[in-house]
C-alpha cells in the first residue's frame, strides 16, 4: 500500500505546503470563502486536480481552512480530491469492473451534494469559528513578505512531522488487516440476502469496517474487491471505498485539526453522507438494471514492480528530496530562521505569524494552535528536555 501511495502522498504534502505560504486568505476566501453552489463547485473541481492520498488530503483542506476558505468547501475538496480522482477510478475497473468506477464518481457527486446540504446544518456554526479562531493570527503580521519555496518547503516537512505517526500506524494496521484476516470474516458481519434491509445494514457498516481496518485511499481498493466477492452489497462496497476518510488515524489528524468536539460531529456526518451515498448509488444502479453479479475475478492485486507507479514514486522521491533540501537550507539561517518547530505536534510555524507562542526562561516557544500551547504550558520539561 506504501508502495502504491508514496507518490500521491508527497505530492499531496507538497500542494499543501505551497497552499500554505503561498496563497493568502484573501485570495481563499474569494475563491472558496462560502458554501455557495459556485464555491462547492471549485471545491470539487479543485479536488479532482489536486489528486491526493486521504492523509494528505486532510492536510490540505486543513491549510485551505486555516486561510480563509470556508469550512463546508474544504471538506467538499477533501472527498473530492480521494473520491473523485482518475487513478481511483482506474484500480477500481480493473479489480472489480466498470459499474465500480461509475459509481465512484455518482457517489462522489451525490456525497458532495449531501456534504453542502448536512454539514451547515449538522455541525455548529460556533464549533467551526472556535476551530477556525486558532488559525486567525496566521495571516496578519507577515502580509507584505514574499513567500519563498523554502517557506512552502517548511510546511511541508512539518506537516509530514506532525503526522508521522498516524502514518505509520494506518499503513501497518491497513496492510496486516488487508493481508492476515480473511475475507469471511469481513463479509461475516455484513447481512445478505435480505433486500433493503440488507443494503440498509451493509451501507451503515461498510464505513466501520474503514474505520477499524485503517484503510487509506486507492489502498482499499483491494480490500473492498475482497468484501465484494465475499458478499457485501453494491451499496455497502461504495460506501467502504469512499470511507477512508473516517479511518481511525484520520479521525485522530481531525481533532489535532479542528478540536474534539468538532471532530466527533465531522467524523459522524462523514458516516452519514458515506453511507446514504452508497445506498442511494446502489438504488440507481439497481433501477438501471446495471448492478453486477460477484463473477468478476480479480486478475491481480497490488504487487510491487517496474510500471507507472514505480515511475512516479521515482519522480516523488526526487520531489520530497529537494523539498527536504529546501527546508534544511532555510533551518540553518540562524538568526534569520524563518520558522519553528511546534514542540508538541511537531509541526512547523512561522515564527513570525504563529498562532500561539509561550515564554520560558526567557526563550519563545511557538506552536500551530493555542491547544498546543497549553498543553506545552503544563508540562514544559517534557518537551525542553528534547531541545537541551
């Protein structure tokens, strides 16, 4: 799965950090700064650009809010960019047939509308303007200073610091899961044979299979083939795939995001919209007579070789590899450094702008949300101990 997802990850961090130092709020919040059908549509289109693994795709749309977009368009970007994608649409015809990579981009289509219609409604307007507070100072005092590779190059980096660990546990978990627990144990927990009930049930669950089998991206794609053929319904397969962005590590990248409590409600109206948009995919299928019978083989899995994924890992390691040389060239600039390390999450912050800053024996310490900050001011010799 790493092998598979290397590429897209570096590129997405990548976008995310040239998002973060180089478009201003004002510009974001033209662009996407409410949830109007005109702003949800550029959310859409600019998620199908971009392209990204789910990981890097909750850092982007983090940096997309956290400038100024509003909050119903960067989660709209977010599905878009993992659901409505090319290469998604491709392993998904070529593991499990056509009827899958229509119906990814149906389904895509209709959790977009659902995502527009539920989350304003759903999620408390105070919540989100507590969550985006935290990013307010960011765009302030540094307004006139041209923003530099070697600034994006920081974002970067410390995006991928500050969720090292999330990426590390989701691959692990997702490729023992996906390789050591058979398929009749999966399509065990799903009903069939049942009619409605069975694609009502198979919706619902589909996404807490995500949930606990970490699946990450195209990755589940293999999984969900191996779910199809042991009985899951067409619904309840959609719903499966579009649901890596509820997988435990990711639920954990929101609250560093956006806070508990609003991470808690985002995570059960993304179980909603994933599950109504797998039935309501599989109930226009059906009506269409378009439904597939479990007779297509899977005539490969993901296997690790010299093709076009191995070409862009190549290209994606030279990437990542000047983007590290970049961020160490502006690191060593001494009294000039640009930016610091949040000692808590790990990520990076320009130390002109950041959102929250603590003083300690006379030496600033910096941090990526005033959550960080505190929890720095309760027990700085935990992290001091590090910096000594």
């Amino acid at each position: 799965m790493f092998f598979h997802t290397f590429w897209a990850l570096v590129i997405g961090f990548t976008l995310s950090g040239a998002v973060q130092a180089f478009v201003s709020r004002k510009n974001m919040r033209q662009q996407l700064g409410d949830a109007s059908a005109k702003s949800i549509t550029k959310a859409s289109l600019f998620g199908v650009i971009s392209s990204s693994c789910s990981y890097s795709a909750s850092a982007l749309a983090k940096s997309l809010f956290s400038k100024g977009a509003n909050f119903t368009a960067s989660m709209v970007f977010m599905f878009a960019s993992t659901n409505l994608v090319i290469e998604l649409g491709l392993v998904l015809w070529i593991l499990m047939g056509w009827q899958f990579a229509v119906a990814e981009f149906i389904g895509g289509t209709i959790m977009i509308f659902l995502l527009k219609l539920l989350i304003p409604r759903l999620i408390p307007a105070k919540l989100i303007a507590q969550s985006q507070a935290s990013f307010e100072a960011m765009d302030n005092s540094n307004s006139e200073k041209k923003a530099t590779w070697h600034d994006a190059a920081g974002y970067t980096i410390g995006d991928f610091k500050m969720l090292r660990t999330e990426l590390i546990v989701g691959f692990v978990v997702a490729g023992l899961a996906a390789k050591l627990i058979p398929a009749s144990f999966w399509s065990a927990l799903f009903l069939s044979d049942r009619g409605v009930i069975s694609s009502i049930e198979n919706a619902i669950i589909g996404p807490v299979i995500a949930f606990i089998s970490f699946v990450c991206s195209v990755g589940n794609v293999p999984l969900a083939a191996a779910l199809w053929h042991g009985g899951i319904t067409f619904g309840g397969t959609i719903a499966f795939i579009f649901a890596d962005l509820i997988s435990l590590p990711l639920v954990l990248i929101y609250r560093k995001y956006y806070g508990t409590k609003l991470a808690i409600r985002l995570t059960l109206v993304f179980w909603l919209v994933m599950s109504l948009s797998g039935f309501i995919t599989e109930a226009i299928f059906s009506a269409l007579g378009q439904i597939p019978k479990v007779t297509h083989n899977m005539s490969h899995s993901n296997s690790i070789g010299w093709n076009y994924t191995t070409i862009l890992n190549v290209v994606a390691l030279l990437l990542i590899i000047w983007v590290y040389w970049m961020y160490r060239t502006q690191r060593t600039d001494g009294e000039n450094q640009e930016f610091a390390k949040d000692w808590v999450c790990g990520m990076q912050v320009r130390i002109s702008d950041a959102p929250a800053t603590y003083a300690l024996n006379g030496k600033n310490y910096y941090f990526c949300m005033q959550g960080c900050a505190d929890t720095f001011a309760a027990s700085p010799e935990k992290f001091t101990s590090v910096d000594s």
